[in-house]
C-alpha cells in the first residue's frame, strides 16, 4: 500500500459542497476523497453541487480516473445536480476537461470550467434550481 499524495477540503455551503483540491493525488487519495464525499453527501439535501477550486486541472491516472467515474455516479445518484471547476491556470485545460467529461459522462451531472469564482457560483445554482424544478 502506498501513501496518500495530495490533499484537499470538503466543506458544506449550504446546498453547495465546496472542494479545494491539490492538482496532483494519486489512487489512494481518490479513494479517501470518494470516501469523504460520501460522508459529506450524507448530510446534504436531495439536490445539491459541488464547486471545486484548484491552481491547475488535475490531470489523473487512469485507475484514478475510474475510481473519480465510478464516486461520480454515485454522487449523481444521491442528488448531485451539478459540478463547477474554477482554476486560474487554465492552459492544461484542454486535457483536464477530457478527462473529467469522461469522469462525468452518462451521470446526468452538469459539468463546466470556469476562472473565476463568482460566474462558476451563479452557475451552479442556476443549474441546482433547474434540477429543483424538473423536480
């Protein structure tokens, strides 16, 4: 077993988790992460999102990848509406957003890169309400 590269914080914001990530973690710190989503989810409302902030867009591994698909489905299954990313370093985007259309891909969930924090926050509650009203 190896140890945990990388860190982040989840924190509660109402209807919103809030995520700042390191833009480097390695399979076991996705695993964690999953992990603390889910207990973060727990006490969330039936429809929520997420707004994750990092310096740069991760660019994962594969097995990373497919452990970040399979948490995003389930998230999507308990309520997640929608997901917002805001980096200011946006020249690795082109990869980035790849990798985490397939993450999210077929989960329902709203997905969309932004560089700064308020657009991404009207963002996403404008799409957690449209998902309270299709109800």
């Amino acid at each position: 077993m190896f140890g945990m590269i990388g860190h982040y914080e989840i924190v509660r914001e109402g209807d919103v988790i809030r995520v700042w990530s390191a833009s480097e973690f390695n399979f076991e710190a996705a695993q964690r992460y999953a992990r603390d989503m889910n207990d973060m989810i727990g006490q969330m409302p039936p429809i929520f999102g997420v707004l994750v902030s990092f310096d740069s867009p991760p660019i994962i591994g594969p097995e990373v990848e497919e452990t970040m698909r399979r948490s995003a489905l389930e998230r999507a299954e308990r309520g997640m509406a929608a997901v917002a990313f805001v980096t200011t370093g946006l020249e690795a985007i082109s990869v980035a957003t790849a990798q985490w259309q397939r993450i999210y891909d077929g989960s329902g969930v709203a997905m969309h890169f932004f560089r700064e924090l308020e657009p991404a926050r009207t963002w996403l509650h404008e799409q957690i309400d449209r998902k309270k009203a299709a109800g």
